[in-house]
C-alpha cells in the first residue's frame, strides 16, 4: 500500500536510478527528510547534512533514542524534489558519537512518484472536531497534516468517501476562536486501531481563510528554524 507523506499522493511508485548530479540534488544538505521506522509510530523529521556514496546522513531524531534504534534497522526516508517524491529504501549502518550526532543510512534502493497536490502540506498535531452532514455526533480528530487545499486527518469512526464535513481546527491562531472549514472526504486507509482520512476543503469564508494563510506561514517559518537549527 502506499501512503503519502505530508504533501504528496503517491499514485505510480516506480524504481529509479539517481545519476550522480540528481543525487546531488535530491540529498542536498539542508533538505527535509521524513523517516519511517517499524518501532516509531509516526514518521519522523530530520535534515539530510551529507551525502557519500551509496550512504545519506543527518542529524539523529531523540525518536531514535527513545525507541532504542539500532545499527542494521529498516527504514524507509522519503525527500521532496521538484515534481517528484523520492522514497529510499535502508539500513543503519552507523552512528557519529561526536557532534553533530549523525546516523548513517546505507541506499538499498530508490523509487519517486509524481506530485499530484497543489499545495505544500505542513505535518501538524492539531485538535479538531468534525460534523459529518447529517449525523448528529461530532467526532474528534487529530489532524496530521495540512496545507491551503486540504488536511489529513485520524479518527476511529468512520465516514463515507465524498462525505462532507464541517471542520472546527483548535491550531492556536486565535485563542477564542477555532479555524473552520467545509471538506469533502477523498481519501480513506484504514489502520489497525483508527482510521486515515484525506480531506480537501472545498468551502471557506474570508476570515477563517485569513487565519489559514498566518496558519500556514507560522508552519513554514517553523519549518526553515528546524533546519537552520539542525545546520548549526
């Protein structure tokens, strides 16, 4: 199954092979990277610091210390380029003691998908409450991810594909007042213990669009702070 991370939907996975001026490119130092783990829930951010070879490095996520990763642990990292996604398949192969503390991780393969979102999306852990037309309930939710066209979103109950919600968003931008939106369902995985819904706001007034513009830039300020600090 393949999932996308943040703002992209892997529609076509294919295997690729990075010639050695796109590899540049693609594991520039300073790029954001998204590593997944069998033993971390959710995938983690880290910044690429070099590349040698056939080998990717960055700096080491305290998940890791946490979740007591090891030298020869799966991972699959995934970096953002251009139109495209590119997924590496790994191994651990070392860690630095010395500062900066990188892990290395030794290419097994290579494969990208095509972006097919308009709009960068921001991994988050926001409170939400959503009120699918026509139930009475509202059901709570985390929202993963979120862009100016859409969020990703988890809960347990579930909800029809093209079902349309009204989503009330506590993000911290106004401390009286949620961020609130109509979105219309497009995508549903379903997970062992929740469910993982893709959404796609098709209704907002001015106010709330205002709120999701300083939303959005707050991120993305978030964003360039991580990896000027994880440069440093």
């Amino acid at each position: 199954m393949n999932v996308e991370l943040s703002n992209w939907i892997p529609v076509q996975k294919e295997e690729y092979v990075l010639s050695v001026k796109e590899k540049e490119e693609v594991f520039r130092r300073g790029a954001v990277i998204s590593i997944k783990h069998g033993y971390i829930f959710e995938p983690i951010l880290s910044v690429i610091q070099k590349t040698e070879g056939e080998s990717l490095y960055f700096r080491i996520p305290e998940e890791f210390l946490k979740n007591n990763v090891f030298k020869g642990d799966i991972v699959s990292c995934q970096v953002m380029q251009g139109e495209y996604e590119y997924i590496v398949n790994g191994t651990i192969s070392g860690f630095e003691l010395t500062y900066p503390w990188l892990v290395q991780v030794s290419i097994k393969s290579v494969s990208r998908v095509k972006n097919n979102r308009n709009a960068k999306r921001y991994l988050t852990n926001f409170q939400s409450k959503f009120y699918p037309k026509g139930a009475g309930d509202n059901i709570y939710a985390i929202i993963k991810n979120i862009s100016m066209t859409g969020v990703g979103a988890v809960f347990r109950e579930e909800i029809e594909p093209q079902s349309l919600v009204n989503v009330f968003v506590n993000a911290s931008i106004d401390k009286v007042q949620s961020l609130e939106f109509k979105a219309k369902v497009n995508r549903i995985i379903n997970r062992e213990l929740y469910n993982e819904y893709g959404l796609e706001i098709v209704e907002i007034d001015e106010l709330n669009k205002d709120k999701l513009d300083k939303l959005i830039y707050r991120l993305e300020c978030n964003e360039a702070e991580f990896v000027s600090n994880s440069l440093k």
